[in-house]
C-alpha cells in the first residue's frame, strides 16, 4: 500500500512570469496521476507567501522574480523551489530542493518529487564538500537480511537543468522490492567539467557499493547509461550495470550531435579532438566490461538511441560480455515510470540477476 500524503499545494510567487491557469492543470493533471489531493494557489504579496510557507504537506513554490520572495525560500528545506527559467542562484541551504530551467514542465517533476519525498524519507548522504556531491539513500522497505544496492544514475544530456529527483519514482519502487537504493547526485559538466562528473560517480558509487555484502547494480538512464557502464568497467564490486535508453556510443553521439551538441558540450569538444577523453568515456570503446549488463531501451524513444543500444549489446555480446538486451513499447520516460510495462520488466530481471 502507498503511503499517503495529506495534501500538495503549488503556490506562484508575486510577479510570475507564466499563465497561472495552465500552470494549475499541469498540476491537477499530475495529482491526478500520483493519486493525492493538491491545488494551486497564487501568492498576490509577501505576506501570502510567508502564510503558505507554514503548509504542512506537500509544498511546491514557484517564487517568482522578486528577491524577497526568493530569500523566503533559502532557509525551508521542506519547500521545493522551482524555478521555470535557467536560473542557477540557488537557495542558500543544500538541503534546500531547487528545480530550474525546466520549463512549464518543471511543475510535474517538482511535485512529484516533493510527494515521492514524503511518501518515502530518504537520508541524505554527502561524498564531497560541493553541494551537489550528495546521494538519498532509501533502505528496503522489509528487513530481510544482506539486501542487493542499486545505485541509480540520473541523466539530462549531462546538463545541469537536470538532477536526482528524475529517478526519485524508480529509487521508491526498488526499495519496496527489496533493495537498498541509492540516487546518485553529482556535478554536471556543464558548470564543473568533464572530469569532476566521472570522478563524483565514481566516488558515488564506492560509497554506496562499500562493504556490501550482496549483489551491486548500477542503473542509469539516458546520459546516466554512459555514466553507469563506465563506473562498471573502473570498478569490479558492481556485479550488473544497467542502462535505460543510455547513450552508449559517445563518438557516433558526437557525429550525429545528439542532444543539441550534448556530447560535445559534456565532454569539452568533438571525438575527433579528444580521443582519448571519448576512449575512457564511451561505453562502446570500452568493451569488453567484464560484468553483466542489461541494455532495456523503448523503441517509441529518439531513433538514434535506439540504434546506438541495438548495436551495442550486439558489439558487447560480440566482444565477450554478459548481455541481455530488453526492447518493449515505450519513450523515454517511461523507462522510468514504475507504472510502465517496459520498467517492471526491466525491473523483473534486475531482480532475477541479483536474487
């Protein structure tokens, strides 16, 4: 049975540069498919903002542009701040939830990570001094001896729009089969470089991995894919590496400017220019792994990730390793869904490679 959480409420700051009406049915339309009660409310002064602050439940903020507003914000880490423009002036507290950049769109996931996050507690668990060197670990729901570790990677295109709580809904759902899961924060390249984000999932991954005494999974999706297969091939605890809808050929992903130039704005230029940066990188270039692997992809998702797993669970198969290659209906958020026909058979053979 879900938890449930008594109530979301969504408030738009003073000055809101958006049509609040649509804003209040992209909110209804995900309470909807979260199950909880919730509604919209503007905040026309300071004073509304500070009364709705006091909100016991779920709480999402849209502060808005005027900068006593967005300081009310900076010490409430029970309050997801969302901001819609690519803003990086974040709150002053790290404990603080700060979504950005996203869009109209940002609502949904700001919501549902604020219901995910009161429905099951994570403790939060820092591995560097930056800020965004953290990871929420979430422990089985049942106690039933050793558990396996999963360690979930989020992607974004490497972008730092994009964070952890992308992987919230898949964290909550493999706690309750019986996992220790633990959702992976790290620097993006576009603000810190190339080299701090693979040091930080490496260092992620050590300190959930530890001493575990069971089976360690690490699942990514989308650029999370590149970044859990090559954690795999540095570091021999990880028994299955698991890729949903990765981005797995880093210098075909190049050629083909996937993500707008994503590649080569991560990895801080073309395959052509840096060689050796894509050969340490590229999952592909870094075949054989030497650890099983799990490629799930939906065939309603970008073409070109498509073709770029088909061909390399054949290239891996070819070259020696371990793989299961699972295509089913879906795009690329259902992957992540845990609604979804595609992760619960996904989430079906993790559980059989690692029971």
């Amino acid at each position: 049975m879900i938890p449930s959480v008594p109530e979301v409420l969504v408030v738009t700051g003073p000055g809101l540069v958006a049509d609040l009406r649509l804003l209040a049915e992209v909110a209804d339309r995900e309470f909807a498919a979260l199950g909880v009660k919730g509604r919209t409310v503007p905040a026309r002064g300071l004073p509304d903002l500070r009364a709705a602050l006091e909100f016991p439940g779920a709480l999402v903020v849209l502060p808005g542009p005027d900068p006593e507003a967005r300081d009310l914000l900076s010490r409430r880490p029970h309050a997801v701040r969302l901001d819609l423009t690519r803003s990086v002036s974040g709150p002053g507290d790290p404990e603080v939830t700060h979504l950005y950049g996203r869009g109209v769109g940002g609502l949904t996931w700001a919501i549902r990570h604020a219901v995910h996050r009161l429905r099951s507690p994570a403790r939060r668990v820092a591995y560097g001094e930056h800020p965004d060197q953290w990871a929420e670990a979430r422990p089985p729901r049942e106690d039933a001896g050793p558990a396996p570790v999963a360690v979930l990677v989020h992607g974004g295109y490497w972008r730092s729009v994009w964070g952890a709580d992308l992987m919230d809904a898949l964290c909550v759902d493999l706690a309750g089969r019986g996992f220790a899961a633990w959702n992976l924060e790290y620097r993006r390249p576009d603000l810190h470089g190339w080299a701090a984000t693979t040091e930080d999932v490496a260092r992620g991954v050590a300190l959930a991995a530890g001493d575990a005494p069971g089976p360690v999974v690490v699942i990514g999706h989308s650029a999370g894919g590149q970044l859990a297969l090559r954690a795999a091939a540095d570091d021999r605890r990880i028994t299955l590496a698991v890729s949903l809808a990765g981005v797995l050929d880093l210098v075909e992903g190049d050629r083909r400017h996937l993500g707008s130039g994503a590649v080569a704005s991560a990895l801080g230029g073309s395959a052509a220019d840096l060689p050796a940066v894509y050969g340490r990188s590229s999952p592909l270039e870094r075949l054989p792994l030497g650890v099983p692997q799990l490629i799930a992809q939906g065939d309603g998702d970008d073409l070109d990730l498509v073709d770029l797993s088909r061909r390399y669970a054949r290239a891996a198969q070819e070259s020696g390793d371990e793989v299961t290659y699972l295509e089913m209906s879906g795009d690329h958020f259902d992957i992540i869904d845990p609604a979804s026909p595609i992760w619960r058979a996904t989430a079906g053979v993790i559980a059989g490679r690692t029971s």
